[in-house]
C-alpha cells in the first residue's frame, strides 16, 4: 500500500482533547459536587482565582531624581499610632502590620494565643473575633483589639474594658453582607459555653447589628461604647470593601477613630464559596477610594487606615502603606505562618480529601495542623510558644521587607512612601490604584468618577 | 408621665440629684462608673431632666439604683450590670441592650430592640415594645407589659420573655432556646419558631417573671408558649426552605 493509500484509508485520528473556558474541569466538578449534596459549598479562606493586586504594581527605586538610604544602615522607622481622633488611649504599635480579627471557635485557644504571643514579641496588635475573648488570647497580647460583631458572642462589659482597643465589624472582605458561620463539628463544650448556643448546632450569625441599622445609629452606637470605657479607647469601624468611598465617608462620620478596610481576598474561617468569590472588590481596588474619601473629609492620617486581604509579604505592605494607608494587617498569612498547609502534613491532608498548599476546609474542624479546629487532639499538635515565634519571625520579615523598599525609594519612615513612588504592569491595576501604566503618564480613568 | 412628673425629690442624704440640664452626659456618667457601692455613697441616683437623651446611665457595674426622671433616647441603661434602672418615661432603641444583670423598668414605651443581646437580669416594659424586642437574646428576662412589634425575640438564644399583649408578625424568627410566652394574639411566627405545650413548669415560669416585674392581675393560664422546632439546627437540605 502506497504511502498515499495509507493516509486516505486510516481511520480518522483521535479529536484532541479541548478543555472548555466556560465549563472547565473546576466548573464541571463543583456541578456534579452541588448535584450530589444539593447545597452550596462551604470553605474558608479567601478568593481563590486572580484578580488584580499589589503583585501588579511596581516601585520606582530611587535613582538621579530621587535619592535612596543605605539598606542596611540608615533608619527608617516603623512605628504607628492609632487612635489620635478621640481616644484618650491611643495605640503605638512598633510596626504598620497587625493581626486581624479571627475568632476562638474558628481557631484553637492554641493558635489564638500563639497570635497574641507573635504580635506581642513585633510590638503589634492581635484583634479577638465572633466569639468573645478568651483569657489564653489577653493574657497573652500585649495590645488586644476587642471586635463588637452583629451576634456579640460573649459580649460584655468587663472585656470591652480589657480591651485596649474595640472594633466595630460592619462586615468583611471574604462576605461583605454576610455574617459569620461556625459549623456544628467546631461548636464544642466551651465554644458553645462562650456563645450562649446548644453544643453542635450549625451556628449562623447575624449579618446586621441588633441595635443600629444605619450611619445616624452607629455613631449613637459609637458613642455608647466610649462613655462605657470613659472615651480611653479608639474605636475602630471594619468594612468589607464594596462602596468604599462611602462607606468610609459615613463611618468618619459616625465618629470612627480607625477604619479597617478588608478587601475580598481576605479570608473567613467558614462561609459559601460563591459568596467568597462574587462579592466585594479587591483591596488594590478599595485603598484608594479610602483615601479619597478620607482626604475630602480633611482626615487623612487624622482618622488611620488599617486595610487587609491578601497581604502575604514587605512588598504588599510597602504598596499599601504608598497608597495611604496607616497599618496593614494579616490574617491567612498569620495562619500559614503558624503551620497552616505545612508540607509536612501532606499526607494527613491527603487523608481529608485536600493536600497541603490546597486545604481550605477550615470550616470541618478536622485541621491536622492544630489550628481551625476545636478538637483537642489536634489542638494540642500546636504549640502556643513555637508557634508564636514563628508569626513573630513572619513578622519581622515582612518590616525588614517593607523597609528595604522604603529606603530604596529614599523613605525614612515607612509611612513616607506614596503613589507617586509606583508605578503598574497592567492598564486595570493602574485604573483601581490610580497610579500610571510603567513607562508611560497614563491612569486609566483619572479624573472620572469615582 | 413625663420629665419631672414622675419623681418626688425630697431631702434624702441616700439620694443624689443629677440634673442634665447643667450636668453632661459624660459627667453623669463618669459620676455614675465612680460609684463603688462603699457606705457613705448615695443609694439612689436621680437623674433630672433627661431630654431623650442618648447613652444615658451606661455600662454601670455597681448595685445602686438610678432614676431615669423623663424621657430617655438610644441605649438607655446599656450594658447594665448590678444596678436597678427605672426609666419614668418612654426610651428609645437598644435599651438595657447586652444587660448583664440588675434590672431596667421602662414605665412607658420602649422603641425597637429592647433587650437586644441581654445576658442576664430583668427588663420590664410597662407599656408596648417595638419591633425587634429581645432580638439575639442570651439570658435576660424580658416582661412586656402591652404588645410588642415585628420580629420579637429574632434569633434569641437563651432567656425568657413574657407579653401580656400581643405579638407582632415573624415572632422567634430563628429562635435557639429561648422561651416566649405571649398571652394575647400573634400575627405570625418566624422561621423554626413553633407553639409549644405548656406544662406546669411553664405556668410555674410565668408566674415567677410576672411576679418579679410587680405585674399583678394576669392569669399565668391565659399564655401561649412559642419556641425552636430547632429544624434549622443543622444544615439540611430539606429544610432549605424554612429560611
């Protein structure tokens, strides 16, 4: 048979093998997963596809025009003050980054203390969560940052006045618009005790506050809660960032001494994945319209901004400090510092159907890490003193990071660095940043509406 | 009822007159979070000419007794803990709001959220209570003298509350294990709230919290007990519409 026959007889080769963009893999999975369940996929953590963020913005060193500090010699300083509106107690941090908001029944009283013992050793703040605070997690945390959420979990008094600071949760990154979740499994004996709920039911908190339910209320709200503490402690409003601009205008408004503003990335220990990945806006996205709106009150640095979702590293720290914000703070990075989706237990997350740098099922309480668990077991795998030292060392990496572009761009004090030292990869970071498109004047949309 | 028409002053050394009309809100109290409970101190505060203002008497932490003489506004007794507050008037939102014990009488109407959070003590409204009263309850007692609104003991968690009156629509919305006795008509019950027997313990309740919020002339008899069907308890996909 010629070579030609060959060809024309043969049957027809296989049709390759084309993955759809619409239904891809991750898309027909999570059909034939909602099929088999009939109901919505819970997880913790953050978004999980890409969207733009600081990895998209780029510092312009300094060079003739600008003049740098030495690296390893000259001082740039790290230091922070929050609270210098009303409170006659305001905090000084020693570094621009801090722990952020996660609750005891969420987390071990193991990993909650391990937090507090991080920030204390970084001279930072750590921030309890929906469920009250313990006392592993005061004693424990130097500066303690006491949440008052839509269920106030174990709200009362006597905490608030342990507090060294209190924060007002309107919402966050991972659901603005949604309250918290805490599964059955996690809803032990001393959770349950702490929350005023029967042992093991799925816990739904509220996603409205019970007794304010709008600006004109919860600057009422705010003034009760200084005249409770005597006017001592700042009082910080958190928002999951969706309309910014205003949100932050009404919370100055409302008498905010901090705004804390969480971008979508941020993460949630327990809550639906398509809540996760469809609501809010990235943080790159949400700091400027913070800072506008802070700068058109005339409160820019008078009322500090604290931003969070995502921040893994100097860089992110750096970049959000340029775009004017006050402090940034950390929550999955905090975790995975202490040990979450560590390689060495791959084989255990293996077990539970995930791997390590994939587990995300925060929410089942079965965490061989020790850390998003109430399981005694697991818990007592994590040890408070390790674990402490080694957010500590995340820490000071990320100010040694910080700092090194601070320098490099000629800052002595971190909060120095500004829009104009950055420049973005992309025309969409540079439109959400507001800083131009590398190599060229150009930001998408200035002058538009915000 | 009113500013001033419900107090007799008279020359008492126990008694110490707070007339917000010259004083601040922030003296009264500062003045009210010195209190020790020590001999010597006044066991009755009075507090003159309250104007519906906000944060009145909040977050007290001593067993001492104050009243509120008028009209109060927001959070009104919020955060109480050991003390006895007596409103003679009516009060706005949140108040006695995450009380933790001691006790709130409200002589007239209390706005929308009364109780909210409480954890502990006893709150007694002598006349009707907005929507939302005793919303995410965590162990106050709640006695409502008249009717209260909408969305009455919406996700309450532990605690009891008792309405001689009527209850507005989705009472017990997403109720936990607190339990509500309402003697008159209720417009509609929540999701995961239900009618439940009452058992002579229930009579026995009721008639304990009237008896404790001086509410004489009502037949424990005559109330209804709602609380959890706890279908809700856990996430299941056949109860997926109950939300």
């Amino acid at each position: 048979m010629s070579q030609l026959e060959e060809f024309l007889t043969a049957p027809p080769p296989r049709p390759s093998l084309r993955e759809s963009a619409t239904f891809d893999r991750r898309t027909i999975a999570e059909i034939q997963r909602a099929a088999r369940e009939g109901i919505y996929d819970i997880r913790g953590g953050g978004t999980k596809r890409r969207i733009p963020h600081f990895d998209d913005l780029l510092f312009l060193g300094a060079s003739v025009s600008r003049y740098p500090l030495e690296g390893y010699r000259e001082r740039c300083a790290t230091d922070i003050v929050l609270g210098t509106r009303f409170a006659k107690k305001p905090l000084h941090l020693d570094i621009p980054v801090t722990i952020a908001g996660m609750s005891f029944g969420a987390l071990s009283a193991q990993a909650k203390e391990a937090l507090g013992r991080g920030a204390t050793a970084m001279g930072t703040s750590t921030t309890t969560g929906d469920g009250g605070m313990t006392p592993e997690e005061r004693g424990h945390s130097k500066t303690l940052v006491y949440q008052v959420l839509p269920s106030r979990y174990g709200m009362n008094p006597d905490d608030l006045r342990r507090a060294d600071a209190i924060e007002v949760v309107v919402g966050q990154g991972a659901k603005p618009g949604g309250g918290g979740m805490l599964l059955g499994q996690k809803i032990s004996e001393r959770v349950a005790g702490m929350r005023d709920l029967p042992q093991g039911i799925d816990q739904r908190s509220a996603c409205r506050h019970p007794d304010w339910t709008g600006p004109d209320d919860l600057e009422i709200k705010i003034a009760e809660l200084r005249e409770i503490t005597e006017w001592e402690k700042p009082i910080f409003v958190k928002v999951g960032a969706t309309r910014t601009f205003f949100d932050v205008a009404l919370a100055v408004k409302a008498g905010a001494d901090v705004i804390v503003l969480d971008g979508m990335q941020g993460g949630t220990a327990a809550t639906q994945d398509v809540f996760i990945e469809h609501v809010g806006i990235p943080i790159l996205a949400a700091i400027p319209q913070a800072v506008a709106s802070l700068q058109e009150l005339g409160m820019h640095r008078e009322v500090q901004l604290i931003v969070s979702g995502g921040i893994r590293n100097g860089a992110d720290v750096a970049k959000a400090l340029a775009l004017g914000a006050d402090a940034a703070s950390i929550g999955t990075a905090a975790l995975i510092a202490l040990g979450d989706n560590s390689p060495e237990l791959d084989e255990e997350y293996r077990a539970l159907g995930s791997a390590a740098g994939y587990y995300d099922d925060w929410q089942d309480g079965r965490d061989p890490a020790g850390i998003s668990t109430q399981d005694d077991e697991l818990a007592a795998r994590l040890d408070p003193e390790l674990g402490g030292r080694r957010v500590a060392n995340y820490l000071r990496s990320m100010v040694l990071e910080t700092q090194t572009l601070a320098r490099a761009c000629g800052k002595s004090h971190v909060h120095n660095l500004e829009p104009e030292d950055m420049v973005a990869l992309t025309v969409e970071a540079a439109a959400m940043a507001r800083v131009p498109l590398a190599g060229t004047s150009w930001i998408p949309g200035a002058g538009g509406n915000l | 009822m009113g500013a001033g028409g419900g107090v007799t002053l008279v020359s008492d050394p126990t008694t110490e007159v707070v007339d917000l009309a010259a004083t601040s809100l922030r003296e009264l109290n500062s003045r009210l979070h010195a209190l020790t409970g020590a001999d010597g101190e006044p066991q009755r505060i009075v507090v003159a000419n309250p104007r519906g203002r906000h944060n009145i008497a909040v977050g007290l932490d001593v067993p001492v007794e104050v009243v509120v003489d008028g009209h109060a506004g927001y959070y009104c007794a919020g955060m109480n803990k050991l003390a006895d507050v007596r409103i003679v008037g009516n009060c706005g939102p949140g108040v006695a709001e995450n009380m933790m014990s001691g006790s709130v009488v409200v002589e007239g109407n209390a706005s929308q959220s009364a109780g909210a959070t409480g954890r502990g003590g006893l709150l007694v409204i002598r006349s009707n209570a907005a929507g939302r009263c005793g919303i995410s309850l965590k162990g106050t007692d709640v006695v409502v003298q008249g009717s209260i609104g909408p969305m009455g003991a919406f996700l309450a968690q532990t605690g009891r509350m008792v309405v001689c009156g009527d209850a507005g629509d989705g009472l017990g919305d997403s109720i936990y294990e607190a339990r509500l006795y309402v003697r008159g008509s209720v417009a509609g019950l929540g999701a995961d709230c239900v009618e439940k027997e009452m058992g002579e313990q229930h009579l026995a309740e009721v008639r304990e919290l009237l008896e404790r919020a001086g509410v004489s002339g009502v037949d424990a008899a005559d109330f209804r007990r709602y609380g959890s069907a706890r279908r809700l308890y856990n996430f299941d996909i056949d109860h997926a519409g109950e939300y």
